[in-house]
C-alpha cells in the first residue's frame, strides 16, 4: 500500500477530521481518514451538544468569531435537520448571585447583535404567565429569566454523519485505525497504521492533518526525526445525565456556578438532562471515564442554586469526561471551544497542519482553513462548497420525515420516530430493505427490528454492539443489561457468518 499516495491523510475522526476530510473530498482530492477508535468517540462525543456561538465568548470580546459560530450553528437545521434541534434557553438572574443582571442582558443583546441574518430567534425575557408556568426554576432570590436560542444535536451522530458523507463522495474512512508512526518524504509523509486486527499498513500523503484533538502532541512524537509541537493544556470537561423532571423540561437552562463558570443543562432525546461544562485542566495520563466525585458535585451544586426539585447524586443514571486540547494560557479559567490554532510544517511540496483546540459548532469552518493552508502550500482544489450541503441522512424536509414516520409499516411507530432522528433521509433505504426482505422487520429486542442492525453494519461502519447502543444511537442508555448481550451475540454471530462466507469466497 505504501506505493499508493493519497493527497490527504487525516488522523482522528472526531468534528475535524470528519469535516476535513469531507471539505476535501468534495474539493476533488483524493482522502484517507484512519480513527483509533470509534468514530466520534473522542471530545465530540462527549460534549452536551450544545452548538452555539457561545455567549461567554464576548466578555472576551471575540464579537466575529462568536456571530460566525452561531450562524454555523443554524447552518445544522438546513443540513442536518433530523439530528439539530432549534433550543430555547433559559437564563435564570437571582439577586446577588452570579452576575450583575444588566450585564448579562447586554451580553444577550450583543449576541443577537454579532449573528444578525442567522435566522435564529432574538433574546427575550419570560413575563409573568410564561414565569409562573415555568417550573423548574427556583423561585427564592429570582429577579427574572432571559431568554435566548441556539441549536442541540449529538455531537457523535454530527460526527458520523459528516464521515459517512465524505465515505459516499470516495474518501477512505476507517475506525479502530491507529496511525503509528509518521516518516518525512520528499514530499510529503509515510503514514503508517495498524487496525484493530493488528494488521500494519502504509501510504504516503503529501499533506497529513493531524487532527487528534487533545492527543495532537502525542501524535507529533510520532514523526521521525521530530516535529516541532505548541505548547497545549488539555481541559477535562464533565457531564452527567439526570432523570428528565415530571412535568418534562423543554428548555434549557444555562446556570452560574458558584465559581462564575456557566454550566449547561440540557434536554436529551426528551428522557433525560444532560448538564455539563469544562471542569478543569487534565494532568497526568489517560482519564477515567467518569467525572471525579468533586466534579459531580460542582455540577449538582450549579442545578440545585437555580433549578428544583433538588438534584441528588443517587440520582445520577450517566456520567462522564471528555478532553479537550487548547493552546496553553496562563489564566486557570478555560478558553471557550472555538476556533483551532494551526501549527504547519512543510514537507517538500507536501505538508502536515496540526489542529490545537476547535469546536463542534464551527468544525466546518475550521476545515475550510486547514484546506486554505494546503492552498497556501500550492495543493490544487476545487472551491469551498459545504457551506448548505446536507449531511448523510440531512437530505430530506423534517416535515415529510414525520410523514414519513407515520407511514404504514412493519415496523412500530415510535420505532419510526426514533429512526426518523437518528437517520434521517436513510429511513427510505431501511424501508427499501425492509420492502425485498420482510423478515428483516422481525425485532432482535424490543424497538430494534433486524433492519437496523444490518443497516449499522452496512451503511455506519458498526463493528460491535457498544458502537451501535452507545455511539450511533443512545439506546445503551435506555435497555436492559439482557438486551445488551442479545444484541452482542448479533453481532458476533454475524462476523462469524461473514468470515465463513471470506473463506468460501
Ligand atoms: C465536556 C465538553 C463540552 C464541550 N462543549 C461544547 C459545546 O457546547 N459546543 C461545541 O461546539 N463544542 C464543545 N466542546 C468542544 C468540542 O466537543 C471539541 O472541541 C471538538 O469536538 C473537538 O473535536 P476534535 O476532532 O478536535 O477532537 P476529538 O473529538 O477528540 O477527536 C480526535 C480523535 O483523534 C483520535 N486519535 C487520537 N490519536 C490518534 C491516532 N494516533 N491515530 C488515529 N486517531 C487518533 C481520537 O481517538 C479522537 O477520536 C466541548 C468539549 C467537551 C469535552
């Protein structure tokens, strides 16, 4: 394989590689994108979801930057209308707690003011009927309640549907694929790999993006012969899932800790409260996969200043953390994500452009300027162009999705709801499917008839039951232990069949 050279070479297929690697497909070069695990598995996936143009962002005064990411934010309802979600968010001011009221209604002004033509709702201020109908907040100390909007959708679908589009426009994606070393050329790098079965491979790229997020420094170490790294921090943000209220909660709810950090409590998939936000600077080696208990109590002493009933730990279901990389400050308080820094090193005519920091909300534009690197660098391509074009299932009006979800079928409604949100346009294909092989609507468990697994593995580069239940959808969540192992035996079963039908063949 070393033989072949490919224009590209991404590493890691979280919200940059994926959207680097679609950018430049569909700018007509030739593209490979190796992922260590998972797709969407790193800090994409673990962020609330929440896209935005951050509001904080202004007290640091970057008014461009903050109106261009919230006008990225609603590019998501046209291009991927059944993952994004247009999201009201409350911002609760109590008397003396957290800042000055005046400030943060200036700062709401300011942000309609930076996004003007997103199409977004403007800010505003719940009255009395709105207030007294609002539940959830606190009522002790409230002076009043801002309102504002912004989009939600699950970073790890965004991710994997960014990924799946560049597989359809001819790049090479790959999960479980870690790149291992990295030799100068000539031109360009020698990329080499192994995958999950421990398979070694190679090629050469002339441009490599190094799109590791908080690994970018790690994966520099990886070039013989050295290559010169930024300085980074790498923060641990933390969430956990509470149980959704009754009556259930629709909006969400910004919150000031204690500490003056926002912390973000947000509706997921209409069962549970995500909250979450940056929790501080990671040190030392690989995290565990859950917040520390001072974390959990941070985020549960942010809910219980504004919102009720009083969140317990006992009532925590999901917890967990994600890094993230930066450019190191000095300061202890964390840069907002938002746009990377590019650190670039030419190699002959060829390249390779590291990635410190970035966001889910502006991963689109954040591809647009690596690409412009690689212009800069002399690489031939065709001209920006993601700008509207839908994702892998965004291709279809949410109001004939819904149609489409009443359809009559095999298969139940509220599985047809469920899919219509996770997959979009793809549905059509599932129904195709389920149109020459009626037997596939038989249910493996409860709500997951056969279709959808055959689809994972054949359209979503599902290998194993944890990419199906926690990653490509969130059913993991919701299902019982036993139904976890059905649906492994499923899928080792399969492998099974396909490696007897490889040695047949
Ligand atoms: C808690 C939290 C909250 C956040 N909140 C928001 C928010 O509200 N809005 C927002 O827009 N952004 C938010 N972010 C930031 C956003 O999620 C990340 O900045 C962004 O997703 C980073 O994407 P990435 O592709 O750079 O990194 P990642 O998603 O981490 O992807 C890097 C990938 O590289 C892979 N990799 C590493 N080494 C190798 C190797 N040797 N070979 C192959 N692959 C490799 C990793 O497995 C990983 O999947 C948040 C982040 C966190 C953690």
């Amino acid at each position: 394989m070393a033989e072949t050279t490919v224009d590209v070479f991404v590493i890691g297929g979280g919200a940059i590689g994926a959207a680097v690697a679609r950018d430049a497909v569909g700018r007509g070069l030739s593209v490979v994108l190796a992922e260590a695990g998972d797709f969407g598995g790193g800090a994409s996936g673990h962020a609330p979801g929440l896209l935005h143009g951050n509001p904080v962002n202004l007290a640091r005064w970057q008014c461009r930057s903050v109106g261009e990411a919230r006008r990225e934010a609603a590019g998501f309802l046209v291009t991927a209308p059944h993952l994004a979600r247009l999201q009201r968010l409350l911002l609760p001011v109590r008397q003396g707690v957290g800042r000055p009221p005046m400030r943060l209604q200036a700062g709401l002004w300011l942000y309609d003011r930076v996004s003007r033509g997103c199409g977004l709702p403007r800010h505003g201020m719940l009255d009395e009927t709105a207030l007294a109908e609002t539940t959830c907040l606190a009522r002790e100390g409230l002076d009043s309640v801002l309102t504002y909007y912004d989009v939600v959708a699950d970073g790890r679908r965004l991710v994997l549907e960014t990924l799946l589009d560049a597989r359809d426009r001819g790049a090479r994606i790959a999960n479980y694929t870690r790149v291992t070393a990295l030799k100068p050329l000539a031109e360009g790098f020698e990329v080499a790999y192994s995958d999950a079965d421990g398979t070694q491979d190679r090629v050469k790229a002339r441009y490599v993006v190094n799109a590791t997020g908080a690994r970018v420094n790690n994966v520099l170490r990886l070039v013989r012969g050295g290559a010169a790294g930024r300085q980074m921090d790498v923060w641990r943000g933390a969430y956990i899932l509470l149980p959704m209220p009754d009556p259930p909660r629709e909006e969400a709810v910004v919150l000031q800790a204690a500490d003056g950090r926002f912390v973000f409590a947000v509706p997921w998939y209409g069962r549970h409260i995500a909250v979450g936000t940056t929790a501080g600077r990671h040190t030392g080696g690989e995290p565990t996969t859950a917040p520390t208990e001072a974390e959990k109590d941070r985020l549960l002493a942010a809910c219980n200043r504004f919102l009720v009933p009083a969140a317990e730990k006992a009532h925590i279901l999901d917890a967990g953390v994600g890094l993230r990389g930066a450019p190191a400050t000095r300061g202890r308080t964390p840069p907002e994500p938002g746009m990377p820094v590019l650190a670039s090193q030419r190699q002959g005519h060829g390249g390779l452009v590291s990635v410190y920091g970035g966001s889910l909300t502006t991963n689109r534009l954040a591809a647009a300027r690596i690409l412009g690197v690689l212009g800069e660098w002399g690489c031939r391509m065709g001209p920006s162009w993601t700008a509207a074009v839908p994702l892998h299932g965004g291709a279809a009006a949410m109001d004939d999705l819904l149609e489409l979800a009443e359809a009559q079928s095999p298969v139940s409604r509220l599985t047809r709801y469920r899919w219509v949100e996770t997959y979009g346009a793809k549905v059509y294909d599932m129904d195709a499917a389920l149109n020459g092989r009626p037997g596939l609507a038989r249910e493996v468990i409860p709500g997951v008839p056969e279709v959808e697994l055959v689809h994972a593995v054949e359209e979503e580069e599902v290998t194993c039951a944890e990419d199906f239940l926690d990653r490509r959808t969130r059913l993991g969540m919701v299902i019982a232990e036993e139904h976890r192992t059905t649906i492994a035996n499923w899928f080792t079963k399969r492998a099974r069949a396909e490696k007897r039908r490889m040695k047949k063949g």
